[in-house]
C-alpha cells in the first residue's frame, strides 16, 4: 500500500508540473514535441519501447528541471545514528532527526543560478557534470532513497511524449474561480500541489502533419 501511495501520487504531481512548465514555455514544448516525432516518424502506432527512452534527451532534460523546480517531494527526515560534525565546530547528535529540504536543496542559489526559472538547459550533459550527484536530489539519496525512481522516469516520459504528440499545451484558467494558477502550496499536504489546482489547455493536434493543430 505504501508503495501503490507513494509511487502514485509523487509520479501524478510531477506529470502535471512538467506538463505545467511545457505549457508555459512553448519553445521548449515544440523542442520536446519535434523529439518525439522524430522517434516516431515511419511508426505504425503510437507506442514508445524501452528502447526509445533515451533516445528522449531534451524531454527527458524538461522533466528533470521541473522536478527540481517542483519536487513532488518536498523534504526528507534522517535519523542520526552517530554524531555528525558541521562546519564551524557544530555537531549535530546521534539521535536527533533533521529535515532535509529538497525545496531548498533545489533552489540554492550558490548552485542554481537564477533557482526560480524553468530553464532545462541545466541538464545538459556537460552542465551537469560540474554539479556535485547531491545537488539535485528529488528521489532523495542513500540506502532508503526511492525505489521506484527508473519507473517514475520511464513513466513520464512516456506520458510527456504520448501527450505532446496528441496535444498542444498552453495555461489555462479554473471556469469556476475564474483567475490564474500556478501559485505553490507545499503544506499541509504531503506531495506539492498548487493551489486552485494547475489548469491547462489542451489542443488536438492532427498527427499526420507534424503539430499543426486540427481546427485553427
Ligand atoms: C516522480 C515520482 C517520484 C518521486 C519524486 C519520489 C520521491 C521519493 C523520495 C524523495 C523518497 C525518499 C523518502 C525518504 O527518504 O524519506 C521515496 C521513497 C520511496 N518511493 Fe518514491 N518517488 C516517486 C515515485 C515512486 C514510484 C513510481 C514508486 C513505486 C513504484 C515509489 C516508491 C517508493 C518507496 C517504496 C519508497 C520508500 C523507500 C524506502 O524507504 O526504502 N516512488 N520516493
């Protein structure tokens, strides 16, 4: 039950915040939406292998950059079994339990220039390289980190792929209150959410001509 939970909800907030942040930056969509076309030109159906998966690097860079920006998962709790000593003659005692901030972790400015800022050129193979592996952690890290982490990404990509190919995305507006979305809450539930929820516009692409939308 904890992993049918854990693995659902995360995977759910993380679809729809990198479908969110495509939507509001239409350029790297197309950049993403030309990928997938390319992987599925000459293609009888609309089915993505295993295989395919990492012939998704710009898609694949998108959804890393918004689970930094929108970590699913906010913060982590560690149980010290020993003392640990910090810089500046700190030690943080065996037996106290910390908070982890992933939020904080992904938006330390000392790391991420402008932290706030969707921009997935980040994860380009090279940029990447000069970061240090705990820099970006949305599966957390060490023995107890997320067992379902390889899953979690095939999924996405094929629900990001599998949607771009269908649909053309821009942000849209809740019929009901009427106003914008987008704005962050991050307590008291456990997986980030927006409030008012994240509302999109989708349009029906016509898959023969290569994204141009079927009723203009
Ligand atoms: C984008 C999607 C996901 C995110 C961001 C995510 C994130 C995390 C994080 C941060 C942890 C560590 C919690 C901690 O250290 O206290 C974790 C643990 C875990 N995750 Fe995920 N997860 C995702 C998807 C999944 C999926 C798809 C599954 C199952 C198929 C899954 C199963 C688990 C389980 C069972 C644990 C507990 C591991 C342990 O305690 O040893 N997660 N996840």
């Amino acid at each position: 039950i904890l992993t049918f939970l854990t693995g659902h909800d995360t995977t759910a907030s993380a679809i729809c915040w990198t479908l969110y942040n495509l939507a509001r930056h239409p350029h790297y969509q197309e950049k993403c939406r030309q990928e997938v076309m390319e992987l599925m030109q000459g293609r009888d159906g609309h089915e993505i292998q295993w295989e395919d998966l990492s012939s998704l690097p710009f898609t694949t860079m998108c959804i890393k950059e918004s689970l930094r920006l929108h970590s699913p998962v906010q913060a982590v709790t560690r149980k010290y079994t020993q003392d640990v000593a910090l810089p500046g003659d700190l030690t943080v005692p065996q037996g106290v339990i910390c908070l982890v901030s992933l939020y904080g972790t992904h938006h330390n400015p000392e790391v991420w220039t402008n932290p706030h800022e969707f921009d997935p050129l980040r994860f380009e193979p090279t940029s990447a390289q000069s970061r240090s592996s705990h820099d970006f952690i949305p599966f957390s890290s060490g023995p107890r980190n997320c067992i379902g982490q390889k899953f979690a990404m095939a999924e996405l990509r094929v629900v990001v792929a599998l949607t771009l190919l269908r649909f053309r995305l821009t942000p849209g507006v809740d019929p009901e209150a009427g106003s914008g979305s987008g704005k962050v809450r991050r307590l008291p539930q456990l997986v980030l959410r927006a409030e008012g929820g994240l509302w999109l516009q989708l349009e029906a692409l016509n898959e023969s001509s290569l994204g141009e939308p079927e009723n203009k």
